[in-house]
C-alpha cells in the first residue's frame, strides 16, 4: 500500500512539473549549489509541488490552484488579482469605486467586467491602493536581480551547522527557506505573534507539519517587546514583513546584523525592501512573467503559488552563501525577481 501512495504522488507531481519544466534552468543551478554547500538534497518536484499533491489541486488555468487568484483581461493586457484573505473581498467595493464601476451585482462578479474598461498596470495599482495583491503580466520582470546584498556587518565565515535561525515569516517562501536551513542542521525557531498566527496553519495542515517540523514554536505578544529579545539571540533572522513594522516593534535588520560579526537577515518581500506593494505567490510570479500560455496563446497560472517555492529555494541558496563568505549581509530576497529570473531562462522548443 505505501509503494501504491508514494507511486501515485510521484506520478501526479510529474503531471506538474510537465508545465514548468522548460523554465527550471536557473532553479536547478540553485538547488545544485544549494545541496554542494549544506548537504541537503533539494528534490525539486516535492519542494514546487508537495502542497498541490497533498491539498488534491489540479493544474491551474486562469484562476490560481488554489483558487483564491484570478488572471482578468484588461483594456491593453492582464492583471493577476489575488483575493486571498476575508478582508480582501471586504476591500472589493472600494476597489470598484476607484475603478468607476458601481454594478448591482456582486462585486467578485463585477471585477472582470471593470476590468476590461482599464489597462493592467492601472487595476494592479488602484487594487494594492485598497490592499489586495495585485500585478500587471510581466510588469516586474528582468530589471532587478532575485537576491540584492547589503553589507552592514563585520564578516566571520562559519557552517551552517548549530547557528541559531529565527523564522518570523509566514505561509510558504520563508518557512522553506527555513526547513531547508534546518536540514542543514541549524536550530530553528518559529515565532508568531498572538494577534496574527501564520496563515498557513489553516491551510493543509500535512504541509504545515512538513515545513516546521523539528522547529521549535514560539508565541509572543510583539506589541511587548519580547520580539526584539529574541531576535537579540539568533545568527540568522528570516522574515516577510514591512522593515518599518519591525522597526516599531524595536527590532532594525541594520543594528542586528552591525552588533555581532557573521550574521545573516533575510528580508523576503514581493518586489524589494522600498516597495511597499502586497504579493502572494501566484501574483508575484504574475509580475514576473512567470505564466504558460493555453491553447489560444493567452496566459494562464503555472503551478501552485510558484513564486513562494521558487523564493524559497533562492533565499536558502544566498543564506549558505553568505554564510561561506562571513555574512554580515541583509539578503533582500524579491519573489517577482526571483520568478522573472525563471521566466527570462525559458528553454523554448526549436
């Protein structure tokens, strides 16, 4: 029975990997160096496709995996619009309103038709306005490398093996990025705050288990300042959020990484630390042109959420780096770069 279960997920996590294949150049050099470096064997297929297997997801076409994310022709082009979380279909009126379009019908079944009345790039603008993840196709692509380095920290090289990880991320790229440091024998700890558990805990909870496990949990009150003590004691630091949210919290990636040498941050945004627009992973590789094409040349998703495992992987791969060069280093980790990069690798057919 067990070699019927692992053939039968082999086999539906090749139906996956048959779309993204010919994009995969990039992130197979990364996981290879990745592996050289840690030890740690990356099976691509289970790192991009696990929770697509483990939820039961079939192939996306215009609307995401999981189903939270749309592709919506626009007056010039598409635009991802990702509805992810309750209050962004809360934020759906105000949208319309600033997109002129005041419908009677229900405002998810408006969207589409407001959307062909403007361009991409002014949808994804007027949608991150009201705090949904939004992205024009291919709007983010090719002009910002996947991981950018900043220098605020005297370098002392040292393994991987024993440091101490600190993952304040949430939902998917972070926390691979720390499973796969964990494989490596560094010492992790989950922290979340009281006020806003990691979203991914309602979600598959197989995959959940999967990514934190032999982590340690930690629960805090951030408005405490306890967030700061504990950030205080880690060597390496992982997180997604606003720098100017940490900050008010009393804890500064620049003052971290200045006050002891070695050390390593990790910043994971949707388009860079100064930009301050929401993504998820099926928009942002949206942004990065990271899609397939259906059978009438028009773009459809690739994958589940692609841009997260990609990110994560990318970000795991700059830590070891890092590390092996004496750290010191903020590592701010784009996921729209991190998919452009793929997107721009494409091997095409002859």
């Amino acid at each position: 029975m067990k070699n019927t279960t692992l053939d039968s997920m082999i086999g539906h996590i090749s139906r996956w990997m048959a779309g993204v294949e010919s994009f995969l150049g990039p992130l197979r050099a990364v996981a290879e160096d990745l592996t050289d470096r840690t030890g740690v064997p990356v099976d691509l297929p289970t790192a991009l496709f696990l929770r697509a297997h483990l939820a039961g997801f079939t192939p996306p076409g215009r609307t995401s995996a999981n189903g939270t994310c749309r592709l919506l022709e626009t007056a010039d082009g598409w635009v991802a619009v990702n509805l992810a979380r309750p209050d962004d279909h809360t934020a759906l009126p105000a949208l319309l309103a600033l997109l002129g379009d005041r419908q009677r019908a229900a405002p998810d079944t408006d969207l589409p038709t407001a959307a062909r009345k403007t361009t991409a790039r002014q949808l994804a603008r007027r949608a991150q306005t009201v705090g949904i993840a939004a992205a024009a196709l291919g709007s983010d692509g090719g002009d910002r490398a996947p991981v950018h380095t900043r220098l605020h920290g005297e370098r002392r090289p040292r393994p991987l093996a024993g440091l101490r990880v600190v993952d304040l991320s949430a939902l998917w790229a972070g926390p691979l990025c720390a499973h796969l440091l964990g494989l490596a024998g560094a010492r992790v700890t989950k922290v979340e705050s009281t006020g806003r558990p990691d979203g991914a805990r309602f979600g598959q909870p197989e995959f959940y288990r999967r990514l934190h496990d032999g982590h340690t949990h930690l629960t805090l009150d951030f408005a405490s300042g306890a967030l700061a003590d504990v950030v205080s004691e880690a060597d390496i630091v992982i997180e997604a959020s606003r720098p100017r949210a940490l900050r008010r919290l009393g804890v500064h990636a620049e003052e971290f990484l200045a006050a002891r040498p070695g050390r390593v941050w990790v910043g994971i945004t949707g388009y860079g630390r100064d930009d301050g627009r929401i993504a998820f992973g099926d928009d942002a590789a949206v942004a990065g042109a990271l899609t397939g094409l259906d059978a009438r040349g028009e773009p459809v998703f690739l994958g589940d959420a692609l841009a997260d495992p990609v990110t994560g992987l990318y970000a795991a791969h700059a830590v070891a780096r890092s590390l092996a060069a004496g750290g010191g280093e903020l590592l701010c980790v784009s996921m729209a770069a991190c998919a452009a990069a793929l997107a721009d690798s494409r091997v095409r057919p002859c």
